[in-house]
C-alpha cells in the first residue's frame, strides 16, 4: 500500500491518507508531467499512467500492487494557462489607461461622423459610377 505521497511540482489540495484514493493537485503552466515522491509498504511495487500533463483538467493513475492486490490513486491534476490570463489582464489594463479621463469632445465626433459619411459616398459614387460606364 501507498504509505506517503509528496506531489514536488504541484500543490496536492488534501494531506495525503493512504485511504483515500482520489486527490486534486494544481500544477503551473510550465509543468509536463508530476514528480512525486512516495514511500511503499515492503514488496509493493508502483507504476504511474498518463503523466503527460495538458493545459486544463488531467487525470493521472497511481498503481500500487504486490502479488495479492491491486490498488489505484485518482489524481485530477489542473494545469494552468498563465498566457490566456495575462492577455486579458494587459487587455483590461489598456482599456482602463485608455479611458481614464479622456473624454472626445462633441465637435470633434461630429466631424468624425461628416468625414466617415462622406467617404461613404464617394465610394458608392465611384462604384455606381464604373457600373453605369459597364453597361
């Protein structure tokens, strides 16, 4: 039987019992597979599955087993994405810098407003006018 379970690149969110065969663990976005330190009862033997570690939710099996019996550990290991939340917090931050104070001025939305129409209509006045050239 599983004796002591260490999780050395993640945090393991419950205190190790070796009765209890399901854990979470938390592990930062650089980390690809867990590094775990444990201790055996004598003539126990352990194999670790699917220790590849993707972003989000993974699940890795612990093994332990002798010539009697077979018992199997459950960990749901959360990887993090740092970068996704980095890019919406440098987003935020620019919104936030950029409406700090800064209030437009209604002259200037209102030759904004005439300066976008009137580009309208010399585009369409150029289109319409190659279509009645076509014909």
């Amino acid at each position: 039987m599983l004796k002591d379970l260490k999780i050395l690149n993640g945090i393991l969110e419950l205190k190790f019992n070796e009765y209890t065969y399901e854990y979470t663990i938390t592990v930062s976005d650089d980390v690809n597979s867990l590094e775990i330190d444990y201790k055996l009862d004598e003539e126990c033997y352990l194999t670790i599955r699917d220790n590849k570690l993707d972003y989000g939710e993974n699940i890795v099996y612990l093994d332990v087993y002798n010539v009697d019996e077979l018992l199997t550990y459950t960990l749901y290991v959360y990887k993090e994405n740092s970068e996704t939340v980095s890019g919406i917090d440098t987003y935020k931050k620019t919104l936030e810098i950029a409406n700090a104070n800064n209030e437009i001025e209604t002259y200037k939305v209102q030759l904004l407003t005439t300066g976008v129409f009137l580009l309208i209509v010399i585009i369409f006045s150029i289109l319409f006018k190659r279509d009645i050239v076509k014909r």
